[in-house]
C-alpha cells in the first residue's frame, strides 16, 4: 500500500515524496483513513514507528478548509516535553511546505512574547506542552472553545511525567463535538482511562514492533562453515524464489571483497558501505532501486532507514554483532504487507550471538544446513582464524556509531511534575541524532579488524529522512 492510497491530497503527497518515504508505516495505513474521516481514535505503537506523520499528514488535509480566529487555535497537539513538541512542528513544516497553514508552538523555557503574538493572531495548529498551554490559559491569552481537534501525543510518557491531571483540565476547555487522537506505546490502566473519558467511541489502532512481530518475514539461519558462506550465498542467489537482496556483512573489507566476488560469478551487483563517496552511494542504491542491480552488498550503515520497495531478501552474510542491528536488517523486507525472506548464514562461532538474537526477538529462527556441532575442537579445526577475528581486536564500542539508548538523557521538561517525573530515555531528537560521531583516522585497507563501521552515516540514509 502507497500514501495515495490513504486518501490524502496531491500536495500532501508531493511533500512525503520530498521526504524521501517510500510508503507508509503499519501504523500510519492504519491511523491516516480514520482520522481523515473525523473518528476519535487511539493509536498504540512502539517509539520510532511513525506516529507523528500518522496523525500530521491527515490534520494538514483537514485544516485546509476552514480559517483561524484569534487566539482560537483551531486544533492542538499536546506533546510532554519541549523537544518532542519542536520536532512535531518540524514535521508539520515538512508536510505543510505546500499548504498555507499557520502553527505556534507553545513550550516551556522559551520566551512567550513571540508565542503570544502568534497566537493572537489566530493559528490553525497549536503544539504545546501542558504546563506551558495551563499557564497562557489561566492568563486569559488564550480560548480553547474553537478548538475541533486533539491529539494527545505519547500519553504514557505524559503519565510518567505526571501531566495526566492537566490532560484532563484542557480536555473539559475543549468543545464537545471535537476529535480528539491518543497516542502512546502501551496503554497503562490511567491511560484507558483517560480514552474511555474524553474519547467518543475511538477506534484502535495498534502496529506491533515491525521486525519482532513481523509475520511477514520468513526468517532461516542456514548454519555453514566458514569457509562455505560464499558457496552458500550464491545458492541462495541462484534459488528460484530470489528476486533482489539486500545482502549485509559486518566489514566494510568484506563488502568490498563480497560485491567483486559476485560480479566475478554473473551477479548483478552493487555495494554500499563507508569508505565509498556520499554520492557513490546514492548512486549505487539508485541502480538498486532501479532494477539495474538486484543484490545490494551493504554495511550496516546502510541498514538504517533504507526504504526500498519490494525487497525479496535479506541476507546476512555476517551474524551482526548486535541483536538490535538484526532487526534493523531484516526490516528491509517484509514491508508494508509484502512477504519477505531474511536468511543468516551462520558458523558454529556465531552461537552466541544468534542465541542473542533470539533473545531479543523472543522467536526460534528455523534452522537448516549441515548440523554444526559446536564442541571445541570442532572449532578449533573448523574455522580458520581470520574468519572471525578474536574479540579484542574488534574495534572498541565507543568508536561505533552510538546507540539511541545509550544517549545521555538531556531532555528538558516542564517544571511541574515533581520530582518522579525523571523523563524516560528521549526518543531520538533531530539534534541528537545529527551529530555524527567524530570519524576515525583512515584505516590501512587490509585491516580486517576495523569492525566495519563506516564511519559517519550519511542523512540520506538515515530513517529520519528530513
Ligand atoms: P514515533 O512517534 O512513532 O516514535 P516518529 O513519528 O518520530 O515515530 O517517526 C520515527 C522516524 O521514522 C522519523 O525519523 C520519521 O521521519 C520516520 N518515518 C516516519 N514515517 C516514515 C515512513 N513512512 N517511511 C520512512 N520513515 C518514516
Ligand atoms: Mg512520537
């Protein structure tokens, strides 16, 4: 399914084209018809799903017929600490670029002068945070009986941030006859609640974790030696239900050593990793995109964020050293209700980390292949050294790129929630994920041991596609 398949305009259309979305998120197929038809609705999805286009993409088409009154804004977003509130008006931005609406945005920590003269003169969106929004209305700048639209955005974090009681106060301001959205990851007792209290009959809406619970990947682990992964890719290649693949490896060497190796066999291929020219890169997944290539050899700097349609396969070449990164792989197929086949090739060495793989996913990844025992001195004259180099030697954990999770918490909130309202761990912000971690010194090209990690990752291929 394509966004012009959801029911939304032209230039709306146009603006998630400029963005660089192929298609949209489960949850977004889910959200954007109900909404564009004025239902109440709860959306249930886990962070980094798409939520915010879900419910911005439809409220643009809504908002483009009719007209703001002073200091009446005509709908509202209400979003639990200021940055999440920025980054929902950086979207509207992105989306809007082709409509006319007008948008204030009221947060904590930021001078209210310019707010109040936005809001004076009438706006179709207000994004506010609910301390902030309390304050302007018990000063009277503010009337909230204009306002036909509601969302109420990450609504357990606004629970855990001890905004609940607020929610509740604007919600009794707003007129009646409104629609009112609720987003959250999980739905605790106090946010059913809420919903069964100031939602009117709302649908629900809920899009699993995509690669966890997608049933509509086929995951394999082909268990191989080492010394046969070769062997067994270009079978896979070969076999008659492959169409394209997306095939990872850990190394930015193997990348290399992989892609003329497949050419030397017949194979259409291309490459992706962090040694190549930014523009060699979109080149590359052009060719990809265009069916010029149908295998694509690719670092996980790539793994990120590439929105291809159609991808038959994932292969993994390497088992990823992270579990987290197994997701983000395989995610490149099975999209938007299509069927796909995500195949690791393993080694008897990779026990550990496929065992904690299947950890993560809480899924038994259906073996096949020769029966690998892994007793020692199976390995010891089963693998050669250099296919796997000892854990030392890896490049240290600090010169990856980092990981969302691990970032420190720098999230401003609002003064009033006390002090349980310890903010729980920030979603990636634009700015946080910007920064690209500092590169390091070029690297001899027959160092095997540099990880592979390619250094910064490039915005193009980076999900947030703005
Ligand atoms: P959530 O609110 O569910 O945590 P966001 O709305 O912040 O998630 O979106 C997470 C990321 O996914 C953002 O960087 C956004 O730009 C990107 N994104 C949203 N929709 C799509 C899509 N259809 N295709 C690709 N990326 C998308
Ligand atoms: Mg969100």
């Amino acid at each position: 399914m394509s966004f012009a398949d959801l029911g939304l305009s032209d230039e709306l259309l146009r603006a998630v084209a400029d963005s660089g979305y192929g298609e949209p998120t489960p949850i977004q197929r889910g959200v954007i018809p109900s909404v564009l038809m004025g239902k109440d609705l709860v959306g249930i999805a886990q962070t980094g799903t798409g939520k915010t286009a879900g419910f911005v993409l439809p409220m643009i088409d809504i908002l483009h017929h009719g007209r703001s009154r002073a200091r009446m804004p005509r709908s509202m977003i209400l979003e639990p600490t200021r940055e999440l509130a920025a980054q929902v008006a950086e979207n509207f931005e992105k989306y809007g670029k082709y409509h006319k609406l007008s948008m204030a945005l009221l947060i904590g920590g930021v001078q209210m002068g310019d707010q109040v003269k936005a809001l004076e003169k009438g706006v179709d969106v207000l994004i506010a945070t609910p301390g902030r929004l309390m304050d302007l209305f018990g000063r009277g700048k503010i009337l909230l009986n204009g306002c036909e639209l509601l969302v109420i955005d990450e609504a357990d974090r606004m629970l855990d941030m001890g905004f609940i009681p607020d929610i509740e106060e604007i919600c009794s301001k707003l007129p009646k006859s409104r629609q009112t959205l609720l987003f959250s990851a999980t739905m605790p007792p106090p946010i059913q609640k809420l919903a069964a209290k100031f939602l009117n009959d709302p649908k629900r809406v809920e899009a699993t974790r995509p690669a966890t619970a997608n049933v509509n990947i086929e995951q394999r682990l082909v268990q191989v030696r080492p010394d046969k992964k070769k062997d067994a890719l270009r079978d896979i290649l070969r076999s008659a239900e492959f169409k394209n693949a997306i095939v990872f490896s850990n190394r930015k060497t193997t990348v290399r050593e992989l892609a003329s190796s497949l050419k030397r066999s017949g194979f259409a291929v291309g490459q992706i990793q962090g040694d190549m020219e930014q523009s060699e890169r979109i080149a590359e997944f052009d060719r990809f995109k265009n069916d010029e290539i149908n295998v694509l050899v690719a670092s996980d700097v790539a793994a990120r964020g590439l929105d291809v349609k159609g991808v038959s396969h994932v292969i993994n070449f390497d088992v990823p050293w992270q579990p987290d990164d197994y997701i983000h792989r395989i995610g490149r197929t099975g999209r938007a209700g299509m069927t796909g086949i995500a195949i690791t090739l393993a080694t008897p060495a990779d026990a550990e980390q496929v065992a904690a793989i299947e950890k993560l996913t809480g899924f038994k990844i259906a073996r096949s292949g020769e029966k690998t025992a892994p007793a020692a001195e199976d390995r010891e004259d089963r693998e050669p050294r250099e296919a796997r180099p000892p854990r030392e030697s890896r490049e240290p954990r600090e010169s990856r790129r980092p990981r969302r999770e691990r970032k420190p918490r720098s999230e401003a909130t609002e003064s009033r929630a006390g002090p349980r309202a310890a903010p729980p761990p920030a979603p990636k912000s634009k700015a946080e994920r910007k920064p690209n971690p500092p590169r390091r010194e070029p690297q001899a090209e027959d160092d095997q041991d540099d990880g592979g990690w390619n250094g910064p990752m490039p915005s193009f291929l980076s999900i947030k596609a703005d």
